[in-house]
C-alpha cells in the first residue's frame, strides 16, 4: 500500500509538471477573484496573484501542503494586508507632501542643524558613565533585549532599565537646551 501524498494535488499531476505549475493552474482563477472582491485598483489584481506565488515559491513547505486551500489562501491574505500596509504609508508621504511637510528636505540649513544636533549627540554619550553608554549601545544600536543585556553586564534587568533611562534623561537634556520643547 503506497502512502497517502500529502498534497491533495500531488495525485494525478503528470511526472515532470513541477509542483508550483499545478498550483498556478488550479489557483491563479480564484485568486485573482479573491483580489478583485477586496482591491479596487485593476492593476494590483495581478500583481497580488503573482506575489501569492511568489511567496509559495520562496516557502520552505513546497510540495508538503496539507491543506492547500487553506495555506494559499491564507498567504493572500498576508499579501493583501502587506499590500494595504504600503498603500497606507504611501498615502500618508503623499499626504505629507502636499501640505509641504518634507521629511526629506536637505537644505544646507538642515544639514548644518542635524550636524551639530549629532555632534551633540556624540558628545553627550561620552560623557555618560562607561557602562551606561555600553547599554545604551547595545540597546539602541545593537538591537538586543534588556535581558540579554543583563545577562551580558552581569547585572538585573531592572539596573539595565535605570541605566537606559539615566542615558536618555542626559542625552534629552544635552539635545533640548533649557527653555526649549
């Protein structure tokens, strides 16, 4: 007795059709269905069939889908969402612009401002305690936990929670000179 395919599709497909093949013939229909009845923009229709796939593509479980329906669909709803994302941050820039707010504005002035404001910023952390920079560093730059970085300095997550607070509190101080907010 032969084992059971694990993909409902795996029966019956001719030898040598690759997997992603069949998955295009039975789902590029109802995807593109599924896309229509939730975007209005024509052009994204396809372009959000051809990301399905290509996330299936790039997927690790090729061939071992136990429910295909479900996960294809599944995926199209996170390519969806993705898809509503990026609209949302693109309507929000356009927005920006035309109320000429510019968050990319690089007039000399700007640039001169963001110089000195690092130059502060960097001289301030070399003013703060060794150790209170080291976390600092590691948390802001390096992207690690509060309890990594206790385990690392030997010290309890509440210490490295004041040391980071402490580092704010001065580099705060050192960028919005008194009498500004």
């Amino acid at each position: 007795m032969q084992p059971k395919p694990k993909s409902s599709l795996a029966s019956g497909e001719p030898e040598g059709v690759p997997f992603l093949d069949s998955l295009a013939r039975r789902y590029y229909d109802p995807l593109l269905s599924f896309f229509r009845r939730r975007t209005q923009n024509a052009s994204d229709h396809q372009d959000l069939v051809q990301q399905v796939f290509l996330r299936l593509a790039q997927s690790r479980q090729k061939g071992e889908l136990h429910n295909p329906d479900a996960y294809i669909f599944q995926t199209a709803a996170n390519a969806l969402r993705d898809h509503h994302r990026h609209l949302a941050v693109r309507n929000r820039y356009l927005a920006g612009m035309a109320t000429g707010a510019n968050a990319f504005d690089l007039s000399p002035e700007r640039i001169v401002l963001a110089e000195d404001d690092l130059a502060q910023l960097v001289s301030g952390m070399r003013e703060l305690p060794e150790r209170t920079r080291d976390i600092l560093i590691l948390r802001g730059f390096e992207g690690l936990k509060i309890s990594e970085i206790a385990q690392l300095q030997h010290i309890s997550t509440r210490s490295v929670e004041k040391h980071l607070a402490k580092a704010l509190a001065e580099l705060s101080r050192i960028l919005r000179p008194e009498g500004t907010e």
